[in-house]
C-alpha cells in the first residue's frame, strides 16, 4: 500500500493547532488534541431531517435553514389552515395561527419579520381567493393592507418593509402577468412580466433583485422562462432546464437552487434540483429522497443550503422534510474504521 508521502510528496505536517485555511486533501496531526485531521470535499447533499407537525402542502415558508417559518397550506381536506410552525435548525415549534387561512400564498422575510399576501381562503377556486396580507414578528400576526389584486400561485421576494409579488392566477381563473409592490405600508402597482403564469418559483433577497422562476401557463403548459427584476423592470434572465412549475426555490440573485415541482421529464412529482448561480441553472448531482411538488416555496438564505418542507409526493400530502447542503469543503477527523 502507498504511504501519503508517496501519494502527496511530503510527510503528514505535525502541528499544535488546526491550520486557519487547509486545502482540499491537506492532511495533518494536532498534536493538542492528539488526532490526526484532513479535508475532504462534499458534494451536493440533500439530507431527510426532522418532519412538520402537520402534513401540508401549499404552505407560506420563509427564512433560513437555522430559522424559518411556514404558516397555512392544505392538508388534503378542507378547511384550508392557519397553523404556524417554526424550525430552529433541527427542530419544529408550534407558533400562533395566522389570521387569515391562505394556501399557495406569497411569504417571504425571515423567521422574525415575515409578510404573507393573497393565496386561496377556505372557500376553493376562483371565489375564494385572498387578497390579505399579515405580517409575522416572530410572536404575533397583524393584519394589513390587501394587495390590489386578489390572486393565488405568485412568486414574491422581499421582507416586510420592501416586498415584490408576481404572476399568479386572479379571479375568475386568468393567469396573470401584473406585479405589485410592498413598501411598508401599501401595495402599488409595477410594471407586468413579460410571461403570465401561475405556480412561479422565486430568488432573489430584495425587492429591486428578484427572479421570477418558470410556472404554469395553462394550456400548454409549463415553461423554462426565467424573468429578472431590477425594481423597475422585468428582463429575460437563461432558463430553467427543463420547463418546470410548483417548485420549491430559495437564494439570494447569485445563488439559488430550485427543488422538486412538476417538469416535463417528471410531470406529476420531480426529485430534481438545479443551482442559479447568477447567470445560469445547473441541474445538481443531489436529488430528493423523496420526490414532492408544491411545498411552497421552501426557505434558506442562498443556494448553499435550504429546507423543503412537506408538499404532495404524489399520492398524499406529506410532511417530510429534507436539507440541503450544497458543495463544500470540510475539516474531519481520520478513523481507521
């Protein structure tokens, strides 16, 4: 058997502390602790952790991997709900119910200063969409002004003093193109997409930096289309792989990873995932244990890591909950075992 000298030209470094910055494949003893370390690279991971409490798809989430929100949704019967959990990086708390039932409405923000607009109310279809917004402290929820446009399925971007919603389906069942705009303490009005469609994932972390993701058409169907925001205007942006619709989608304009959803290659449940890193998307080697669509956004603060939580597996409502972790290096400790 080769010794690492042969593999890597020197002997293992004996140092009493950890280097500051180790390389991929560096290998060293600390003599301090008496263990012998390397670096190693990770790939993209996807990682079954803790389930909801409740099994919902359609649900509002928001936030990080170590602190997000997730309020409303349907749990495969009727009434839509108002229950509110909180994750806190391992594990989910209940927290006070919305005011208003919402399901496949926009949340977005962090754990502590989230705001929720529109979505379908206990009443289903066109009659009952939401016009509503709230906004979540972290404790309590406040009702707010509603958005102009009653409307379900949009994708949103933002946090509770500077927002964007987009798309979605308004009454009676049109598929709609229109923007609106959160500033604190109203909606306006913004300049339309150039794509109307429902189902739209998003990305981006404010309201002058938002990418509108794919979606559902109606007939024919799905697109790949990806649209960016620049706070005034809405600009082709490269698309998806594959035309997708009812993903999950998280990040920050330079890096962002989509999940799950309905594509053409997987028209009823998808386990893919695929990384935006500013310019283009790029389908991850890391899949989803179990595929699922229409979780509802799920929550993390850039593509490197991420929760999807719940949504339809195909055959039920779920609350099965994976973690993303994408590419990384890392320190370990080296085992004979």
């Amino acid at each position: 058997m080769a010794t690492y000298k042969e593999i890597r030209g020197n002997n293992i470094p004996i140092r009493s502390s950890d280097p500051s910055n180790p390389i991929t494949g560096e290998m060293w003893y600390n003599t301090t602790t008496g263990v012998l370390k390397g670096r190693k690279f990770n790939s993209d991971s996807f990682t079954s952790i803790n389930a909801r409490s409740t099994s919902t798809q359609g649900s509002g989430q928001a936030g990080t991997a170590s602190a997000g929100v997730v309020t409303g949704g349907f749990t495969g019967s009727f009434p839509i709900i108002k229950t509110t959990e909180e994750y806190n990086g391992s594990s989910w708390s209940g927290a006070p119910d919305s005011n208003t039932d919402h399901y496949v409405a926009s949340l977005s923000g962090i754990q502590t200063a989230a705001i929720v607009g529109g979505g379908y109310k206990t009443i289903p279809h066109s009659g009952g969409m939401n016009a509503q917004s709230e906004e979540y402290d972290g404790s309590n929820w406040t009702s707010g002004p509603n958005i102009n446009s009653a409307r379900y399925g949009m994708g949103n971007v933002g946090g509770t003093s500077a927002a964007v919603i987009f798309g979605g389906e308004s009454p009676p069942g049109a598929i709609v193109a229109s923007t609106e705009e959160w500033n604190g303490s109203g909606w306006t009005a913004g300049n339309n997409m150039s794509t109307a469609a429902n189902y739209r994932g998003s990305i981006g972390n404010s309201q002058t930096a938002a990418y509108a993701i794919g979606g559902y058409l109606g007939p024919p169907g799905k697109t790949a289309n990806v649209e960016d925001y620049d706070g005034t205007s809405w600009t082709a942006a490269n698309a998806t792989n594959d035309p997708i619709t009812s993903m999950g989608a998280w990040g920050t304009p330079t890096s962002g990873l989509i999940v799950g959803g309905q594509t053409d290659t997987a028209p009823s449940v998808s386990a893919v995932a695929e990384s935006w890193d500013g310019t283009c998307f790029t389908v991850s080697a890391a899949t989803l244990a179990t595929a699922r669509q229409n979780a509802w956004n799920g929550f993390g603060a850039s593509g490197s890591e991420g929760i999807y939580a719940g949504g339809w597996n195909g055959t039920a409502v779920t609350n099965l909950c994976e973690e993303f972790q994408g590419a990384a290096s890392s320190t370990v400790t080296v085992t004979t075992s």
